[in-house]
C-alpha cells in the first residue's frame, strides 16, 4: 500500500481509496496481525470527530470490497484484525505491490470524484449540524447559538449508527455558512443540517431544515417556538425532537437506496436493516409492514450475523407476529424467540436504544419481568433522552400499575418528542386507557379515535373504545367496534383480549382488566 497516494496495488492493479478506508487499513497494518479494538479504530480513522461503532462498521465493508471479504476478520466484541500483507511500495516511482499472500483488489480505479451516487467519506448515515444562524437576538441570548448546536450534535451522536462531524469543526463555520452541497463534499458527510434562531417579542421561533449533500436537495423542514425567558425549560426538549425527527430522515434516506446494489455482505446486511426498521418504527403497525420487516431483517442476520440492527429488527417482528398472533406458530415459542433474538442485539451492540426497548418489550411479554423491562427502557432513555417510545412504553407500564397521571405525563413526554411518528398510536392507546379507568368514558373515546386517525388497524384502540362507547350508550358504536375486534387475532374473544393484556398487569391492578373485560362482554365479545 501507498500511503502517501491513498493506493492500495496488486497484480497490477491499483485501486484508489478513500482517506477513511486508508487510515483503516493503515491502522491495521500495523498492528502486525494482532486485534484492534474498535475504540482504537475509531480515534485512528475519525480523529476529532463523534462516530458511533457502525460507522467503523461501514468502513470495514468497505475496504473488505477492495482487499476481499476474508482479508479482515471480525473479532465478535473485540475488535478487527488484519488476515494478509501488506508492504509499502519498493521506491515512489515504482507501481505499489502487495506482498505474496495478498488478496488482489478489484479491478480498475474507482472514482473519488463528488458524483450523485459517490459514497460519502464518513458513510452514508453521516450529518453535519451547521451553528444555528442568530436573526434579531439581543446580546444576552448570543450564547444559544452554540448551546443548541451543541445539544443537538451530542445527542445525535447517541443515535444507532450516525457519524456526526463534532462540534469544534462546525463552530469554525460560524454565522456565514457555505452551500449545502459543497459543505457536503467539503466534510464527507451525507446530510447536512442547517437552522436559525430569531425572536419575535416573548416568543424565540427555531426553524430548521435538513437536505441530501450529495443532491443538493432540501427533505425536511421544522419549526418550533418556545418563550425567550424560559427557553431552558423546553431546549432539551426542542433538541430531542430534532433529533428524533432527524434519525427517522436519514433511515429513510438510507433505506430508499436499497440493497440490490451492494456487492459486499455486509453493506448489504445494513441495507436490509436499515429497510427493516423503516417499516418497524415510521410505517404503520400492520401486518403486511412486519411481513416485510421480517423478510428484511431475516435478508440482514444471514449476511451479518455480527449485526445488531438486523437481530433487534427480527427480535421486534417477530414478538409482533407473536403478540398479535399473525402467524400460525405458537405464540409462546415466537415470544420466546424474540426475547433470545433481542438479547442477542443488546449482547452485539449494547448502547442501541432500539435494541433496549425490544429487550423491553419480550422481557414484558414472555417473561413477564416488569422492573427489568422497565430498567431497560430508562437506560434507553439515559443513552438518548430523545428517545420518544420508551417514554410511551414507560407510561403503559405506569398506568397498567394503576399510575393513570403519571402514565398521562409520560405520553405528554413523548409527544413532545415525537408528535408525528407511528408509534404514537400506542400513546393515543395508554392515554385512552388510562381515561377509561379514572371514570371519563368520554376523553377515552376521543383519544381512541385520535389513535384509529392514526393507524386504523391498531387493535387495542377499539378495545378501549368499545368499552368506552358502551358506557356512553353509544351502543352502535361499541356494536361495531366489536365486530372489528373479532377480526383481530389478538382481541377476538374475552380469553384473547386476556392473554394479550394479563401480562403487562400488576396483580394488585388486575381488577382494571376485569373491569373492561366486564363491559366488552355487556358489549358483545364472546368469551372464546
């Protein structure tokens, strides 16, 4: 290899790397054959800058496309080793060779010219977070500046799988920012984000807009105010939900590009993930969505076994198709599966707040362990406070122990959050829920037909609502809404509604369940 010329030669051949993939290799190299831990790795290829463990991931994949998939072996929860030689080039003037026993490189140059489909230096799940620009801020809010822009970097540094520039760099940009695309090209990033503050009398209006670097191409915009003189009260919260909206915009993005493509495993195992939890976390819960997740993430494990993405997306699938009874195993040996599947995902990567919240959710269901399942949902929350679902994961907890005001400020929590996601539904559910049992028919129906606006097909929303019609009179309305639970698996008969519903109860509280079970069976659901 060729340092000095980011080349890599065999066989007559030369490939052109990236710098990323050269210092990779570099780093390698010189330890000689020995493992690398992936801590060292990642100061060694991203010096000064906020990288998460799959962005090294990325960077393996790549460099194993040039020197062979079995030329770097992946030491599970180590590190990374080099399996071949390598040397430097005999003299300047001479074609770089690879010492006997090397793996040849693929055929020909490639680009690294900026082009649309040209991978970006730091992967395709990186993001530049540009210094918000200050409009009309007396001198005494001058500082939210590089607060904001900080807060938000650092917490999309928690995020599963992106590679943020740090905050250092970005200051450097100040108040006069280039053109997206060329900032783009510039950092090697995919995604740039770029915002502004201004005030407007007691009020501080925060507009911020995200766009493709490699297009050029604006794809999401928010806007957000909250007072001037209490802007400390409600910035974490303003940086949460940009967070959460950006992670769900860049796998997004990501997922589009699909994994056809790919020529190496791995790159396709990400792709499959990365489509995998699309369908799990921004489309709606049916049973259609977790058949192509399931496909998905199963597509994902066979390539990369090593993968926690793709475990945590089958882990979740399948507790789904388990819990809602949407295939013909058995339900107790397909909740079994999940929780083994999501302890594995927690085992391969454990700072995934997606993994702990599937962990959450098998450890509830089969297990039935309700501390441990709620430990794992605030370690979620303490690896990334904008996590939005293990907020409304917390609150059914809370209001299945009989905790209805608590549960209610939960979902308030993550609403803030998250007010757009599909997993709201199951917020519009506890809310319902938790109406219904402090005695308010009324607000129950209202919030269950806020959550069918959202997903139709979400069963446990016309449990509630069926009940709470019932004891409105609306009998109609109940009638029908039983005739729909009856086309659910999982709710179709007073036993059903009992297994899927028992679990998640605390003893002391399960009067709450006979209750709604009393009032289904006044409305018409039939015991088996």
């Amino acid at each position: 290899m060729d340092t000095s010329r980011d080349e890599v030669a065999g066989l007559g051949q030369v490939h052109k790397l990236e710098p990323r993939a050269m210092r990779l290799l570099t780093a390698l190299a010189q330890a000689g054959g020995e493992v690398v831990p992936a801590d060292q790795l990642l100061e060694a290829v991203w010096p000064g800058l906020i990288v998460t463990p799959s962005s090294l991931y990325d960077a393996v994949a790549l460099l194993r496309k040039v020197l062979g998939a079995d030329h770097i072996t992946t030491v599970p929860r180590k590190g990374y080793r080099l399996a071949t030689v390598v040397a430097p080039p005999a003299n300047s003037a001479a074609a770089p060779t690879v010492a006997p026993g090397a793996a040849p490189p693929s055929a020909g140059r490639t680009d690294t010219m900026p082009s649309e489909t040209a991978e970006p230096r730091l992967g395709p799940r990186s993001v530049a977070v540009l210094p918000f620009v200050m409009r009309g801020l007396p001198e005494s809010l001058s500082f939210l500046s590089e607060s904001l822009t900080g807060a938000l970097i650092s917490e999309l540094s928690r995020q599963p799988g992106l590679a943020v520039v740090a905050l250092g760099t970005m200051l450097t940009f100040g108040q006069r920012h280039p053109p997206p695309q060329q900032l783009a090209h510039d950092l090697g990033v995919r995604y740039v984000v770029d915002g502004h503050l201004e005030q407007h009398g007691d009020r501080l209006n925060v507009g911020v807009q995200g766009g493709d670097g490699r297009r050029g191409t604006q794809t999401w915009a928010d806007e957000l105010t909250l007072p001037a003189n209490a802007w400390h009260a409600t910035a974490s919260a303003v940086v949460g939900r940009l967070a959460r909206a950006l992670r769900f915009e860049l796998n997004d993005l990501v997922s589009q590009e699909g994994a056809v493509a790919a020529s190496d495993a791995e790159v396709q195992a990400r792709a499959f993930a990365a489509q995998a939890w699309v369908q799990l976390y921004a489309r709606a819960q049916t049973p259609d969505t977790n058949q192509r997740a399931t496909r998905q993430a199963r597509s994902a494990v066979a390539l990369a076994p090593e993968l926690s993405q793709g475990w945590m997306c089958l882990a979740y699938a399948d507790w789904r198709a388990g819990n809602y009874r949407w295939s013909d195993e058995p339900r107790d040996e397909q909740l079994a599966r999940a929780l083994v599947e999501a302890e594995r995902a927690v085992a391969l990567d454990p700072r995934d707040p997606d993994a702990l919240y599937v962990l959450a959710l098998t450890t509830r269901s089969h297990r039935r362990q309700r501390q441990l399942a709620d430990e794992a949902l605030r370690h979620c929350l303490r690896l990334s406070s904008s996590y939005a679902p293990a907020y409304g994961l917390l609150a059914l907890s809370l209001e299945r122990h009989g905790r209805h005001d608590d549960a209610r400020a939960y979902c308030d929590k993550a609403f803030e959050l998250s007010p757009l996601e599909p997993l709201r539904v199951i917020w519009h559910w506890v809310r319902a829920e938790a109406s219904l049992a402090t005695g308010e028919p009324l607000a129950a129906l209202e919030e269950a037909q806020r959550g069918m606006a959202v997903n139709p097909s979400y069963g446990q929303l016309y449990v509630v609502g069926a009940a709470a019609a019932w004891r409105l009179g609306a009998v109609e309305q109940a009638l029908e809404w039983v005739a729909t639970l009856r086309r659910h698996a999982a709710f179709s008969s007073l036993a059903a509604v009992r297994v899927t519903f028992e679990p998640t109860f605390d003893p002391a509280c399960i009067g709450q369940l006979e209750q709604l079970l009393d009032t289904l069976r006044e409305a018409g659901l039939p015991a088996q």
